[in-house]
C-alpha cells in the first residue's frame, strides 16, 4: 500500500477489489518504458498524465501485485502455469512485450522438465481464448504436450480442438532421441527416449518462443 501523495517520478494505480481499494505505487518512467498502455495513459493528454493515478476495476488484485514486484526485481516468483498464464494475458493486456518473454523463459524452463504433463483444460482454454494464436506461448505449450504424448497418442483425444490439432502438427518431430542421437540414427527409432534426452532436448531454447519484433526501417 503506497499514500496518495506520490513524488513526480511515481504513478499510481489503484484497483478496487471486493469494496476495497488497493494502491499500488509504481516508477514512472520505467512503467512507461516497458508498457505502451501505461505510456500513453501517463504520458498522453488523458487525466492520469495530470494526476499520476490511475484506477482500475478489471483486474485482479494478487495478479497486479505479481506485476509490480516483478517490476520491483526483475524476476518472476514461483508460480504455477495457470498462474504463468494468467500474469502473460495481463502482459497482454497491458502491451508489456518484455514481461511476456520473461514468462515464455520461465515456462521453457518448467515444461521441458520430466515431470511436466498436459495441463488442465481450464487452462488450455484460457491461453486459447485470450491470448492471440500468433503468440509463442501457443507454440511453446504444443511443443511440450506433444513430447509428452509421443508414446501417448491416444491422449490426444483428450485435448480441445484447436489446441490438439496444433500438438498434433508435431508429433513428426525426434521427441524421443535429442538432436545428436537423431542425427546418428538411420533409422530414426524413436520407441525409446535416448539416455540423455532430458538433458539434451531438441526443443529446449527459449530464444525459439521470443517474440518476432517487425523490422519498421523500410
């Protein structure tokens, strides 16, 4: 909780959660270096440029506060990928390009292990209706099903519709050898994960689910 009476290089954003207000209290220029939303509320000819508040209605609580302290560190805390997924639509909503790679990183990391499994459908449903398609997180999460269901195809059945055709596309790729093992195998066997397939996965680089940023230099 931040008072109202904030210096000129904060802003504040104030949310109202169940009858409560919650005021967060956030640096100016960094908010609106990282966010467009936030630049053009804050740096524009709207109210909050004048004020340096803002208040908001739509958005959780416990998710802003996630935002702000990733703001605060730079780092993201522990969090399930339902919440991974939920701080990425918020990221979204708020155009914050930096933050959503942050989260594809995270979930990289978290989805190549070998414990990782299919998610909830809540979730997949989630992604698909409030994420655009174009996104990597789209691509990153199929990725990671499919070399889960590679000796599991009949799971697939189990999927939502889009989601599943997406996996689906990449059933053809070596998830059960790593590139090296692929690549030496003539006979491209996969019944059987290569001994350091975990260690090793052919998919595994966050760089693959980074954002395309357009060329504008004509």
């Amino acid at each position: 909780m931040a008072s109202q009476l904030c210096d000129p290089s904060s802003v504040l954003v104030k949310i109202k959660e169940d009858g409560t207000t919650y005021i967060f209290e956030l640096p100016r220029e960094e908010l609106c270096s990282l966010s467009p939303f936030f630049k053009t509320a804050f740096e524009g000819r709207f109210l909050e440029a004048q004020t340096g508040i803002m208040d908001m209605e739509d958005v959780s609580v416990e998710l802003f506060g996630d935002f702000a302290r990733w703001i605060a560190t730079d780092q993201l805390q522990h969090h399930t990928l339902e919440d991974l997924v939920n701080l990425y639509v918020l990221a979204d909503k708020f155009d914050i390009r930096v933050l959503r790679e942050a989260i594809t990183d995270e979930l990289t990391t978290e989805c190549f292990k070998p414990d990782f499994d299919v998610p909830d459908w809540k979730v997949i449903w989630f992604m698909m209706e409030n994420i655009p398609k174009c996104y990597p997180i789209h691509s990153l999460l199929a990725t990671a099903v499919a070399r889960v269901l590679w000796h599991e195809v009949e799971r697939l059945e189990g999927l939502p519709y889009g989601f599943g055709v997406r996996v689906k596309s990449n059933l053809d790729k070596p998830y059960g050898l790593c590139d090296e093992c692929f690549s030496q195998d003539e006979s491209h066997d996969t019944s059987e994960y290569c001994d350091h397939f975990f260690d090793q996965s052919s998919d595994f680089d966050p760089r693959h689910y980074h954002e395309v940023v357009p060329d504008n230099r004509g």
